[in-house]
C-alpha cells in the first residue's frame, strides 16, 4: 500500500512541476519575457574600463608621497636598529634602553601611519569603485535595451560566450562621460 501512495505522490508532483512549469513559460509569453540574458564579468570592468584605468593612475598619484614617506620611515627604523644592534656592547645601559624605547616609539608611530594609509586608500578605492559603478551601471542599461536583453546578471557558474556582454559594456563605459 505504501508503495502505491509513494508512486501517485510522484506522479502527482511530476504533474504538478509540469503543470508549473508551463505556466511559467505562459506567464513570461505574457510579460514580454523573450528569455534573453545577458552576462557580465564586473571585475573586468573595474579593471579594464578607461574609467577604471584612470582611477587607479588618480589614485597612485594621490598617495604616492605618502607611501613614499612610509618607505623611507621603514628603512630608517631599519637602519636605527641595524645601528642600536651593532653599538648596543658600546653603549651605557641607561643609553641603550633610551635608544630601544624610541625605536619602539618610532616602530608603534610607523605601524599606526601605515594602517591609517592603509584604510585612506581602501576608502578613496571605494569612492572610486562607487563612481565607475554608478556609470557602468548607465553602460548596462544602454547595452541591456540595445540588444534587447531582459536581464544583465553578474557572475555565472557558467557563461556562454554569445550571452557575455562583458565587452560591449566597457565599450560603451568607455563612451560615457
């Protein structure tokens, strides 16, 4: 008995997803849903769009004194450590610990300047991120109504390369201004 309740139940629910399935099919005939999907790469435009090229050349060049100063504090606590290794058998106890503390002191005072630059940077990149999408966003629409596409999604486990549209936004990115 419990078999025969287990095979109507199957074949009930095989109806049932048939059933839904077509229906949905009816439904997207109805709405305009011509089931053309587009498919684009996002890091790709971040990356390979003028846009995206030109924001990281604003961007290096914003913090390149910067991180010119952190790399020059490097080597000096580098070489001060170096110097406090090399003399310390020459230098008074009192002298030596002097000099230990204001190494640490300079390292902690490094350490901070660093992480502060690190999240300056981090910040001014999404500030940058959020411009190109706000405009990559523009080149989507215009790419999604020119090819008659339905839906532009990002990031597919799998794409098929007539459905990648990854080029033809940054082309039109490239076109924006």
């Amino acid at each position: 008995m419990k078999r025969l309740n287990c095979k109507l139940t199957r074949k009930a629910l095989f109806l049932a997803a048939a059933i839904a399935l077509h229906s949905s099919g009816v439904i997207a005939d109805q709405l305009g849903f011509n089931g053309r999907i587009g498919v684009v790469n996002a890091e790709k435009v971040f990356a390979d769009s003028n846009l995206a090229k030109a924001s990281q050349v604003k961007l290096k060049s914003e913090f390149a004194a910067r991180e010119k100063e952190l790399r020059e504090a490097t080597q000096k606590i580098k070489g001060d450590a170096e110097r406090l290794d090399r003399d310390a058998g020459s230098m008074s106890e009192v002298e030596r610990v002097r000099k230990q503390r204001e190494l640490a002191d300079a390292d902690r005072d490094l350490q901070r300047k660093q992480q502060k630059f690190t999240e300056d940077v981090q910040e001014r990149s999404r500030e940058e991120r959020e411009k190109i999408a706000l405009k990559a966003n523009e080149a989507l629409k215009i790419v999604g109504q020119r090819y008659k596409l339905d839906a532009i999604i990002q990031e597919a486990a799998y794409i098929n390369p007539k459905a990648d549209v990854t080029a033809e936004v940054i082309a039109e990115l490239n076109n924006l201004r």
